[in-house]
C-alpha cells in the first residue's frame, strides 16, 4: 500500500468516525482549506475538476459563505463567531486554478487566495519537486486576475525554499522580498504569506510580523478562533483522494488534529527532522 493510500484509508477513517459522532453538524469556528491544482493530471497535488465542482457544489447548498485569507483575517479580528463560514486558498499559483476553479467559484460567489512565489513566476527558480513543472499563471494574467477580485494574490516567499535551512538574511529576503516584488506587481499591498511547503518556526514568525503581513497560513489542521496567532492561522489540505464525505468532514472538523503517521511524511518529503520541528513550533 503507497504512503497516498494509506494516508486515504486513514482520512476515510476518521471521515466515518466523524459522521457517526457529527451527524454532519459543524463544529464552531472557521476554517480554512488549501489546494495546489485542479486538474485531471497524475498529480498527487491536483484535486480533479469533477470533485471541485462537487466540493463548492456542496457549500453552495449548505450556504456556507467562502472567504479568501485576508477576509478571513479580518472576521476573526471583528470577534464575531463566523458561522457556516470557510476560507479558501491554493498555493503555488498553477495555471489550472484559473481555468477550472475559478469559474466555479465566480459563479457561485465565492473567494479564495493563490499564494504564489514572485521567482518561480519569472522562472528563475522551479518548485523542486516536479520533474516537468505544470504551467503557472503569468505576471499579466496575476494582475487582471487580482483585480476581477475572486482570486486574490498573496506571497509564497520569492523561490519556495525550506526557510527553516536558510541563515536569518536569506529568510528574510524571501519572507519581505516576495512581499515587495508581488505589491509592486499588483499595485497594492500584499498583506497575506503562505509558509512553503508549510516549514515554518518563531524565526519565520517573527520575521512575517517585522515585514508587516497581517495573516499567514500554516499546512496545520485545525480551527481558528478569534484566539488564534493571525501569523499561524490552520489550515487543512483537501486531497487528490478524498471523497465528498472526507471533505464534508474537514469543513465540519473531523480532521482538526493531524493524522498520526503524518510527520513520516512530512520528512520523507522535506527532510528529517523538518516534520517535528514545525510541528513543535506551531502548537502554542
Ligand atoms: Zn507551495
């Protein structure tokens, strides 16, 4: 059985655990989803349009209201419980997000926030983990996009490195500089950072508070409240293989905790050590 299956089996799990105990009600608070692509790709980072639809089919009928990051900041900061409310959010700024998720989303009325790393736009640097990159948003259609207002864009650092190997300089670079290049792109300021790949610890923090985000989302499952650090906001991962139950459960918060085997992968992705460390750093 691949790691993916496993991963799947034990979601699933958990999904039918929820629903017994549930019975589909939403536990409060709100939180917030990501996704890389949509896409019909063997990608085990692209969710295929088909489920997408189906997936804001379903918060659509449930009238959920879907916000990008920076609202979703910003009703946490208002203090008034957010009910049937969900953020949404994709990283790393894939071409697909534009051309399968955004019209779901425009038609339905819903926002959500693409993070996107300003060098790997330009091209001089490419997300380490793909053999062949799929094709990502262009700075021109950034910019048009970000101003028709349902896909909103937000900074990613400036190459997606690990920021937990780089010196204090080298992180800061990333952590500002991406902030700067992508408010000079889309002419307003850029208030929200996604942490790559979800590595972060109180350095990263500190230096997103010194270069003035107001909101950055973590890869850590869970709810927010108006208690929770706007700068390690939670955030839960749709996956390739849930099932609209799975994702029926994350929205409803059967999936608030990690699953146990997940720090296994985290290392065999980024590096030993990368998976306890952030994990140690986020749980305040
Ligand atoms: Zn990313």
């Amino acid at each position: 059985m691949s790691r993916y299956a496993l991963k799947a089996a034990a979601t699933r799990a958990r999904s039918t655990a929820w629903s017994l105990r549930a019975t589909g009600r939403q536990e409060r608070g709100l939180r917030i989803l990501f996704y890389h692509r949509i896409s019909d790709d063997r990608d085990e980072l692209a969710v295929s349009p088909r489920n997408f639809r189906r997936q804001m089919d379903f918060l659509a009928t449930e009238a959920y209201r879907v916000v990008d990051v920076v609202q979703a900041a910003e009703l946490l900061d208002e203090g008034r419980p957010p009910g049937r409310t969900v953020g949404l959010s994709f990283d790393d700024g894939f071409l697909d997000v534009a051309e399968q998720a955004l019209p779901l989303l425009a038609e339905r009325g819903f926002r959500a926030t693409v993070f996107v790393a300003p060098a790997v736009v330009d091209g001089w640097a490419t997300f380490g983990w793909y053999r062949s990159q799929p094709p990502l948003l262009g700075w021109d259609e950034i910019a048009e996009l970000d101003r028709e207002g349902t896909l909103r864009f937000e900074a990613h650092s400036l190459t997606h490195p690990n920021l937990l190997a780089l010196r204090d300089a080298a992180a800061w670079e990333e952590i500002v500089g991406s902030k700067v290049s992508l408010a000079a792109r889309l002419e307003r300021d850029v208030l929200a950072f996604s942490y790559p790949s979800g590595l972060f610890g109180a350095r990263e923090r500190r230096l997103v508070a010194a270069a003035g985000y107001r909101a950055a989302v973590s890869c850590e499952p869970g709810v927010n409240t108006s208690a929770t650090d706007r700068l390690v906001l939670r955030r839960q991962q749709v996956d390739r293989r849930d099932r609209l139950l799975d994702f029926r459960a994350k929205v409803g918060g059967g999936h608030d905790s990690p699953l146990p085997l997940r720090g296994v992968y985290r290392r065999r992705r980024y590096g030993m050590g990368a998976g306890s460390l952030n994990l140690a750093s986020s749980r305040e």
